[in-house]
C-alpha cells in the first residue's frame, strides 16, 4: 500500500545507507521519499519516565568516574592510570565502564578529545575529562576541570566558563529557543577579559546514545523551542591565548521550573 504515498526517512541517520534507499525506490518508483530527521529527532527530544530515570542511573556512575578523578590526581600520574582508576571505582560502585571521551593533562589540555596516553600530569598543570556513565544505552555526560597546584590561564578560562554555563542554565526553560540559551552564554563571554573564547556552540540534546542523533541544537540563532522532559548537554570548553582548551559541562533536564542540573559533582574547579 506505499507504492504512491509520501514516506518519511530518517535521511540525517548515519546508519541508514544511501544505496538502501535507492534499492527501496527501484522497488516502488511511485513511492515519494521525504526527510523525517526532524520528526524523529523532535520526538526523540522529550524523553518518558524511563528514559529519565536511566540518565539519572548513568549520571550516578558519572559522577563516581568524576570523583575518582579528582581523587586520583597527583603529581606523576599518566592519562591511562587515570582511566584505569577511574574505571576500577565505577566497578566498585556496581556500575558498567563509563565512556572516557578524554582525559588531558598538561600541554595536551590544548588538543579536543584526546586518546589516552601515557602522558603524565606535573605540578602546575591543568587536567581536563570529558566522562559518561551509560545506562541502557542513555549516557550522563559531563567535563570536569582540575589543576594540580596553580595555572593562572586555566584558572581563568575555568572561572569564565563557569559563569557562562550558569547563564545558560538559568536561562532554560520550556518555551525558550535553542538559540536564546546559548545567547545567555555567549553574552558572558564576550563582555569578559576573554572575548572570543568561545568558538562552538553552547550545547546539543542527548540522551540515547551520547550524541543522540537529533537536531536541537544549542547555537546562535536556533530556533527550537525547549520543551519540559527534554535532555540537554552543554559543555561549555573555552579557547585560552595559549591555546588551552579548558572548561566545564552540565547535563541538565526541561522541568515546568527550569533547568534540573542531573551532575551531584559541582562544575568548580577542583584544585589538587
């Protein structure tokens, strides 16, 4: 009965071949294909109890791999000792391994998204680790910064990046835009000693998996409407002049009041 209807795909959907849709159209020449992505996504956004309880349950053991973190900071510690602790105090806790997108020490605090290395970290030195707990497949992501001792350039892109984020959770709320939130943002930035720090957007929905697949995203202009029950991550990662990448995130949930921050790990520095 689909060979003269219009049918929606998800054409956006990295697992969703090209060729796929071409062989479906030899099959039924009749049949109109349109892109569904939006839909999809949209649906997607605004997540059930359940969904919501599993981020909750996966930012319970991010926030574990965020304390083992801090803990396990010292002087002489490799990027993959790290990782190992964390990993082994997330087991502790009963959780599964938790996706380690980064951890960076030192100069490699100026690279996005590091693979673990042997790397180690020296006093004076800022840490970063971008980590998610998942849980069924929904993660609970955050970025955590740290320094070992003083390091006055992450010190103060941290502190920035902090007012920044606070702007924009302040700012959510269901019937706000997309693109007003990141504005709440990006307005700190630009009137501090560090003006074109920020050089992305301000955040992007999620859920399941990490980067879930959809639209919303939290970016100059953007005009998606917030919704109660939507997910959303906002990792807010600052430019320094010497080329240090440094910051902090908040995974937060659309409540009718506002911003529910899902983390139990505050988004200050934390200074060994």
């Amino acid at each position: 009965g689909l060979a003269g209807k219009r049918v929606g795909f998800e054409l956006g959907c990295w697992n969703l071949a090209p060729a796929d849709v071409s062989a479906l159209q030899e099959r039924l020449p009749e049949m109109k294909v349109v892109d569904a992505s939006r839909l999809v996504s949209s649906v997607m956004a605004v997540k059930n109890e359940l969904e919501i309880k599993a981020i909750r349950d996966a930012m319970a053991m991010t926030d574990v791999a965020v304390r083992a973190f801090q803990q396990s900071l010292r002087d002489g510690i490799t990027e993959m000792e790290m990782a190992a602790a964390v990993q082994g105090e997330v087991r502790k806790a009963g959780g599964d391994e938790v996706r380690l997108v980064s951890i960076g020490f030192g100069e490699r605090a100026k690279l996005p998204h590091t693979k673990l290395t042997r790397h180690p970290i020296r006093n004076n030195e800022p840490a970063m680790v971008e980590v998610g707990g998942i849980k069924q497949g929904y993660a609970g992501a955050l970025v955590r910064g740290a320094v070992l001792g003083r390091h006055p350039e992450a010190e103060t892109l941290h502190a920035l990046a902090e007012e920044a984020l606070e702007a924009a959770i302040a700012a959510i709320k269901p019937g706000v835009t997309a693109g007003e939130v990141d504005a709440a943002a990006r307005k700190v930035i630009e009137r501090s000693v560090r003006p074109q720090a920020l050089n992305h957007r301000v955040g992007y929905q999620t859920g399941a998996p990490w980067g879930e697949r959809g639209n919303i995203s939290l970016e100059p202009g953007a005009t998606d409407i917030l919704e109660t029950s939507m997910t959303v991550h906002m990792p807010v990662i600052l430019l320094g002049k010497d080329d240090y990448l440094f910051g902090c995130s908040e995974t937060v949930l659309v409540t009718e009041r506002g911003a529910e921050i899902l983390s139990r790990t505050p988004h200050t520095l934390y200074r060994a």
